[in-house]
C-alpha cells in the first residue's frame, strides 16, 4: 500500500503541476509529450481528462494519499479495523473500474499513451490485487480455501499476466509506431 500510494501519488502530482502549467501558459510542452504516441498533454485536456468536472489527477493526489497513510500506518503495526480494509478495497475496485476504463479511452480514443497515467494504472491495478488478497485472506471477503490457496500461490504470476495483457494492447494498439522506431 506504502509503495502503490507513493507512486501513484508521484504521478498524480506531476500531472497536477503539468496541467496547471498547461492552464497558465497554453504553449507549455509537458515533458511526458515525447512523441505523437506517448503524450499526457492532450490527455490532460480532453474530456476523459476531467471525467467529474475537476482534472482526474486530483482525485489520484488525494486518494493515493490516504492510501499511502494507510500503508505507513500498516507498517508501522497499525491493525486496521475489518471496516476499513472493506472501504479500501472498494475504493481500489472503484479505481480498478475507472482506470480500465481510461485505458481504453487512452489507447481507442484518444490514441495515446501517457507515460506518468500509466503508473497510476500500474499503481492502482497493484493496490486493487493486493488489497483484495489481503481481504479474503483475513476473511473479510468470503472465499472458498482451495481458491485462495491458488491466488496465494499465484498472485504474482497472475498480475503479471494482468500487466501482460494491458502491455500486449499497448504494443498491438500503436505496432505501427513502435515498429517505425526500429
């Protein structure tokens, strides 16, 4: 939690600054814009950029934030109430939801990548798996034994593949790009 919080929180944050950089000064260049593909400035100001009305990046600054604080706290031997773990989770599922939700919008829409959006999917997908395994593990979350003894076993190998899946679409998505770069 210590380190999807911190990450995503980064992330969010230097989008913050850029977009308010971009509302300042409209000729700004971010420096995440390094190629026709890979670009957070028109991300930043399209629609999907600003989804409830306010710039998506402010809700990753304070949700990473307290997200980061719960992680702190944990690690420091913090037992967080059964309450709260629940709350978490369905925030991360909430966040897995819009994120999947902005990769598609990114890669079909749009037809961008924006580097410092795609550690917050990183981040966030991480945070989402791995509070939900915490959750059946502590039996907050029913879950038969023998299937979480597979997630248990598996859980690296299976968001691995998660991240395998959204990289195989990142790569088929912009082949043209990426292939005129060799």
């Amino acid at each position: 939690m210590l380190l999807t919080g911190i990450a995503g929180w980064l992330a969010s944050l230097q989008l913050a600054v850029d977009d308010w950089r971009l509302l300042r000064d409209p000729a700004y260049t971010p420096p995440c814009d390094i190629s026709p593909v890979v670009s957070c400035g028109s991300v930043m100001s399209s629609s999907q950029g600003s989804v409830f009305g306010f710039p998506n990046m402010l809700l990753g600054v304070a949700a990473f934030a307290a997200v980061a604080a719960l992680g702190a706290a944990v690690l420091t031997g913090a037992r967080l109430h059964r309450g709260l773990w629940l709350a978490l989770g369905a925030g991360a599922f909430t966040g897995v939801v819009f994120v999947h939700w902005l990769i598609v919008q990114s890669l079909y829409e749009l037809d961008k990548i924006c580097p410092y959006c795609a550690v917050v999917w990183v981040s966030t997908i991480a945070l989402f798996w791995y509070v939900t395994l915490h959750c059946l593990e502590q039996g907050a979350l029913p879950a038969p034994r023998p299937v979480l003894t597979v997630l248990r076993d598996t859980h690296w190998m299976l968001l691995g593949a998660w991240y395998g899946v959204i990289g195989l679409l990142v790569l088929t998505r912009f082949w043209t790009y990426w292939s005129s770069l060799f």
